[in-house]
C-alpha cells in the first residue's frame, strides 16, 4: 500500500473514534430467560419440599423406611404388612411373645420345593377346608412322642388313650384292631351293628367284664359263642336264662317248681321238670 494512502486511512480511524460491539441478549430475551431460570428455581425448591414430605411421611430413615427396619439379623417390619407378589424369605417369625398372623381374603397356601422346583408337600387353609398334601402326616409332641400320623398304608394312633366325643359315637365300615376297648369312667360301652354282624375275634381269647355294671348282648336273630380249642366261662353269683323253652310235663308226675337244663344235639338248650331221674329224654320234641 502506498505510503499516501495508509496515512489517509490513520487520518479517518482517529477522527470517527473507536467503534463498540455489543455483545449478550438484550430486551424481551433477557426479560424470558430471567422468567425461565426464577421459574426453575421454584420448581427446584417445590421438588425439594415434596422429596422432604415423602420422606418424613413414609418415615425414611438410615435405619429403613416405614414399619421395615434394616437390622443385622435381617428385616424386621412392625405392625401390618401386605404383599402384593411372592416373598421369598428363609424364615419369618414374630416378635418375642407376640403371635404371627398370616391373613388372606381366600386361602393362604404353602409349598415345599425341590430342586426341579416341583411341589413336594403343600398346606392349603381355604374357607371351607384345610388340607395337606403329602405322602405321610405326622402330629408329634415336643419331646419327640407320635401322636398321629396317617399315609397310604394305615393311620396310627399313638396316644395313650382316643377319645371320641361324638354324641353318634365312631363309624367302623370295615374290621378294627385293637387292645382295649373301654367307656371313660361311669359311661357305658356299646358295640352296635345296626344293620349287619358284629364278630369279635382274638387269637389267645376274649374277655368281656364290667366290673361296677351290668353286661348285655342282645341280637335279632343268633348269638354264637364259640370256643374251637378252649373253653367258654361264665363266671358270675347267678346265671339266668329267663326264656328258655319248656318241656311237656307229666300229668302223673309231682307239680314241683324243679326244672332240669337240658341240651340238644344241635346245642339248643330248653328246661325239663326235675325227676327222680333225668326227664330230658322224655322232653326231646324240643330239639326237633
């Protein structure tokens, strides 16, 4: 550039002064910008409060949050507690010496896994029912004593004694095995086929006694007591037979109030008048 030129452009820069850029937002942006960010600031401070009413209304703490507590053992929840899904826990147990309530609105069911995740035993407590699901049942004591227990097989007993306190007594469709058969103390003992037989069988004998009552054996058509290699006692003050049959007395002979028991060939047994010898040959017309 030539030298005349370069002074004149000097000339007119000095003259017309330093020119100013200005630089940022101006007018209604910066009137917006300010409303946005005081706009943020309030809803920054709205999302704080409500975080703090969440937290002091679900009573959050470094400890859990609500009725659940974080302890070293576990969880631990106070008061009612719903579950909406499956829990999975290795144990659950109540407070010491409190009971452990589980509520349902229809059943409450539990399952025993294995490792094919197959149910092995269930426990179903239902509106109408609770049933049990498993190849044995089992009712033990404390120190370890069988009370009960039942599988496809039989069902045992182990109590010293079972008592039945319905007022219709125990239905037996089919043979029972047992002991002892005994009434509770100043109760009766009935053994009763209302519409079939009743058979008692025992491979050393059987022995019917009430001590402190009488006995009675009533049938509509036989009563059979047999003894194949023993013998049959009746051991008691006074034997009656009140409706044994009579024989045809003699019209010679005496009208003495002295019977003879006789027995027939087929076991019958009738009463003939006494004699001076034995009058059951006379009365056999019984036995036909």
């Amino acid at each position: 550039m030539p030298q005349e030129q370069y002074a004149h452009r000097n000339t007119m820069q000095t003259s017309e002064g330093p020119q100013v850029y200005k630089v940022g937002i101006y007018g209604w942006r910066k009137r917006c910008l300010y409303f946005f960010v005081l706009l943020l600031m309030i809803l920054i401070l709205v999302n704080l409060a409500m975080t703090i009413w969440i937290l002091k209304v679900m009573n959050f703490t470094i400890d859990g949050m609500g009725n659940l507590r974080i302890t070293e053992k576990g969880l631990k929840l106070e008061g009612d507690s719903e579950f909406l899904k499956p829990l999975y826990a290795k144990e659950i147990r109540s407070r010491p010496g409190n009971p452990l309530y589980f509520q349902s609105a229809r059943n409450v069911t539990v399952n025993i896994l294995n490792e094919k995740t197959k149910v092995l035993t269930r426990l179903v407590t239902g509106p109408q029912a609770v049933e049990a699901h498993s190849q044995k049942f089992e009712v033990k004591t404390l120190s370890g004593k069988l009370l009960f227990s039942a599988d496809d097989n039989e069902v045992v007993v182990g109590a010293e004694r079972l008592r039945v306190l319905g007022a219709e007594g125990t239905v037996f469709p089919k043979s029972i095995e047992t002991p002892n058969v005994r009434a509770d103390p100043f109760k009766e003992l009935r053994l009763e086929s209302p519409t079939r037989a009743l058979v008692m069988e025992a491979p050393k004998g059987i022995e019917i006694n009430a001590e402190a009552g009488s006995l009675k054996a009533t049938c509509r058509t036989e009563l059979r007591l047999e003894s194949k290699d023993g013998e049959i006692t009746l051991n008691s003050a006074k034997i009656k037979l009140p409706n044994l049959p009579q024989g045809s007395s003699s019209s010679s002979g005496s009208r003495q109030k002295i019977y003879e028991l006789c027995v027939c060939p087929n076991g019958r047994l009738f009463l003939s008048q006494a004699g001076s010898s034995s009058t059951c040959q006379v009365n056999t017309s019984v036995c036909l």
